[in-house]
C-alpha cells in the first residue's frame, strides 16, 4: 500500500506544506531512490544478522517513519521522513522474500507460499488508491502514512515469537567499501534514469546515469576479490536464476511501461475520471492474483516451462488486442486486453521468485532477494524510459500535424503530451478544440499501438526463454527430486557448484527430521 498510497495525497499535503517543484519530486522520489540503494546492502546484512533480526529492526524504523511522516509540518521533515521509510523498506523487503523461501523446504509449499507471498503485494498495491481516497474524505493527508502502522504493530508483537532465525553459516564480515560502492552505483543510476525518463535528454541525468555505470563496474570488479563479498556473482552463473531474473526484468519494463500509456489512455482518451480508471483496474489486478493462485496447482499437471512459456504468450496476445482500441472505441477494448495480459503474467509471477530463490544457496538467501527485488526495480524505472518515452515520441511526431493553425503557445504545450494537449484544449475557441482533443488523441493511441506492438514481440521472446531455460524443471515440484534436478540441469558455472554444495545438508537434514 505504501508503494501507491501516496500519489492521492500530493496535492492536499502540497497545499498544506507548500514545497517548491524540487521539494515536491524528492517527497515522491526519495523513497523508491533509498529502497533500490540499500536493497542489496540489506540483503546482504539480513544474511550475516539474522533475516528476522533485520526485519523486525527494518519494521521498527519502517513504523517510526511513518508516524514521522504523517505529523510531518515542513517539506525538509517529510523528505527526511520519506527517506527513512526507504532505508526500512528496503531491510523489511528482501528479509520477507528470504524467510519465505527458507521457511518451506518443499518445493510445492515454497510455491504456494511464495505465490501467497505475492498476491499480498498486489493486494496492497491495488486497494492502495482506494484506501487513499478513503483516508483522504474524511481525514487529513498524514493519514495515508499511517496505512502500515497497524500491520507493523502486529508484526513487532509476535514475529519474535512465530519467527525461525535464520542466517548464513559462514557469512564473513561485511565490506564498507562495497557498501558504499554499491550505494554510489545504483542511486546516481536510478536517478539519472527516472530524470531523463521524466525531463528528456538532460546533461546532469546522463551524467549521473553514466557515473553509476562506472561505480557499478568498479563495484563487479571488487566483488571479484573478495572472499566474502557484498554481492556474490557466482550466483549469476546459474542459468535458472539468471533466466528468471531476465524474464523478471522484461516483465517490469514492459508492464510499467504499458500500465502508465494505459492510465493515460483512460483518462485522457476515453475521457474517464482518475477515480473511475482506478476502479476499472481493479480488474486486470484481479485476474493477475487468480493467475497466481491458481499455477502451483497446475503445476502438479504441466512443467512450469510450460505454463509460463503458455501465460505469456497469452498475455502477448493480450498487448496484441491493444491494437483493435481506437481514439473512439471507449475504454471496453484497453481493459479486456489488460485482463488478458494480466492474467497470462500470473504463472510467470507465480514461478520466477520460486525458481530463483529455489536456484541461490540457502546462506545467501537474504542476498538471491535482494538481488531479486533490485531487477524488479530498475526494470520498474527503465519501463518509464524506454516504452513509455517511446509512446511520448510517436505521440510528438504524429499529432505535428495538426498543430499548425493553433497559437504558438497552445501548439507548444500540445506537443509536449496528452496531458496539456487536452489542457490545451479547454482554453480553445470550441472548433480547435475538437479538432486539437481528435489529433491529440489519434496521435496517443497510434503510440499506444507501437507500444503494444514492441510489448507483444518482446513476451513472445521471453515465452522461448522459459521453455529453453526451465526445461529441466519437473511437473509435481516437491522434494529432492526437484532440486536434484534444477542442480544437475544448471549450467556447471562456479555458482551452481556453489549452489549445489549448499543444498546437500539441507536434503540430508530433511531426511533426518524425516
């Protein structure tokens, strides 16, 4: 909920602490900034601390926060608050992923727990707005912070007690160095990513992009000596785990690409209020969570190769529909696509974290999620730069046309997006204006269709991965036999015989207690 609560509440708390623009983009930025900084720092400490140490302490900050933020009376103490829950957020985040996967040994529970795990998070991310708006009726905008503090007060009273412990045997001491490596590689990435994604070519973004680039290459090349290292890179040797982080990836781009142009299209198309586009989403994040439940079950039946290899190219059936929408369909056509494309994503949701947590040793667990959750957020951010900023320029280049006749300022903030073309628009003698909402909108959806078109290749491309990289993985997932075999099956990188040495004890201690 965290994640998208806060959007509603930016213009009450805009009004009532007055921040200027570059106030007003840290309140929002700051947080997914310090969460994808520390993701692979925490992971790492999760695994040398203990996973339920860090997340209880993670929790504890994560709460205080949030108080913070909600009795927040300046920008600077919302932006100093907003930060802190970034830095918890990303010691609660990684410590849950690896407890859930150490908690079941069995490869159908792990599954099912994992898929649980997920539709949570997209529990809380879709009734996030709703919750919100609710908040914001009848209290004041602080109270969207609070969202969290009840779970966080259940979670500190009995996870010490429901808890196991769980922490690498031979974690070795944490490095300074490749912290603050690690810190000054993804930050200024992130940053310069989501600025140029934002903004369009700019010197500082590019700057700070290549910069990371170059601290995160300083950062490979030290992890490479370490004995103990920040972020072991044996693990990117095995194929299931590198092949699941691929398709985790594309997955994100794609999706948070399409899902901007969509909410776009909605509002600014079909002429739907935030509200009613909100509720028509509901949908697709319905039929994603049936997805997810529903896989572990098939998956007694058919190898998961098989069903995600067959859910994605249902859902790039689905970016396929996107093209039969016009300016003038309404939104009936956008949503019924969206519904396919969610629901075929389900398995691959449901799998990829199982198969990848499944593939790093267990004394690196804490390390395999953050490094999981990492992927997830650039791809998050490079969804926005790329599809997104590819729609933005079909949408440039074909509404041109159009823009002749209109004044010279109208025709310039028409130019620059849908959202000012139909601002625009409102302040036209009446003809303009319904020629300029016809171009405007046409041009939308023309780049909405390349979208669409790209989004479609790209999930076929990665339904062939899935049967490549996951044909080794056995229909009735469950016991030594599937992790035999994903250890046999993996590609004989120092990782996987890494791998492979940790999971012995782990199937011996379980004949034992057996």
């Amino acid at each position: 909920m965290d994640f998208s609560v806060l959007y509603l509440g930016v213009p009450h708390l805009t009004a009532d602490l007055a921040p200027d623009a570059i106030q007003q983009l840290w309140i929002v930025d700051i947080y997914g900034f310090l969460i994808a900084g520390f993701l692979v720092t925490m992971g790492t400490i999760g695994d040398r601390i203990g996973r339920k140490k860090l997340l209880l302490i993670g929790a504890a900050v994560f709460g205080v926060a949030s108080i913070s933020a909600a009795f927040s009376r300046s920008p600077q103490m919302l932006i100093a608050s907003r930060a802190l829950l970034g830095v918890g957020g990303a010691a609660v985040m990684p410590s849950v992923l690896a407890l859930v996967t150490g908690m079941f040994t069995d490869s159908r529970q792990r599954s099912r727990a994992l898929a649980i795990y997920l539709t949570c998070f997209m529990g809380g991310a879709t009734l996030g707005p709703l919750v919100g708006g609710l908040l914001l009726e009848y209290f004041w905008w602080g109270s969207v912070f609070l969202v969290s503090v009840p779970g966080i007060v259940l979670l500190l009273a009995f996870g010490p007690f429901l808890l196991p412990d769980q922490k690498a045997s031979r974690a070795g001491r944490l490095d300074p160095v490749s912290v603050a490596l690690s810190l000054t590689a993804i930050l200024p990435f992130i940053y310069g990513l989501k600025e140029l994604a934002r903004h369009g070519w700019q010197w500082l973004p590019a700057l700070a992009l290549m910069f990371g680039v170059m601290a995160g290459l300083v950062f490979v090349r030290r992890q490479r000596r370490l004995e103990h290292p920040l972020l072991d890179l044996r693990m990117f040797g095995n194929r299931t785990f590198s092949s699941a982080l691929t398709l985790m990836f594309v997955t994100s781009v794609v999706g948070t690409g399409t899902l901007l142009l969509v909410t776009l299209y909605l509002q600014n198309v079909t002429g739907l209020t935030p509200l009613t586009a909100g509720l028509l989403l509901l949908a697709p994040n319905v039929l994603m969570i049936i997805g997810l439940v529903g896989s572990p079950s098939l998956a007694s039946h058919i190898r998961p190769a098989y069903l995600i290899a067959g859910g994605l190219s249902v859902a790039g059936a689905g970016y396929a529909l996107f093209t039969l929408a016009d300016s003038t369909s309404g939104p009936a056509m956008i949503v019924i696509a969206m519904c396919v494309v969610m629901f075929g994503t389900g398995p691959l949701a449901a799998f990829c974290n199982h198969l990848a947590m499944g593939a790093v040793p267990p004394d690196k667990a804490g390390s395999g999620a953050s490094i999981v959750q990492t992927t997830n957020e650039f791809g998050l951010g490079l969804g926005i730069a790329t599809l997104a900023t590819l729609g933005t320029a079909v949408y440039r280049s074909t509404v041109e046309s159009a823009l002749g006749n209109l004044p010279s300022n109208a025709a310039g903030a028409a130019r620059e997006n849908i959202d000012r073309a139909v601002a625009v628009a409102g302040q036209l003698p009446a003809q303009q204006s319904v020629d300029l909402l016809a171009a405007a909108r046409d041009a939308f959806t023309s780049g909405l269709h390349l979208v669409a078109i790209v989004s479609a290749i790209f999930y076929v491309g990665m339904a062939g991965l899935a049967l490549r990289a996951f044909k080794h993985v056995p229909s009735s997932p469950g016991g030594d036999h599937a992790t035999t075999t994903t250890d046999q099956e993996a590609e004989p990188a120092p990782g996987d015989r890494a791998a492979t040495q940790h999971h012995v004890p782990n199937r011996v201690g379980e004949r034992i207690s057996s």
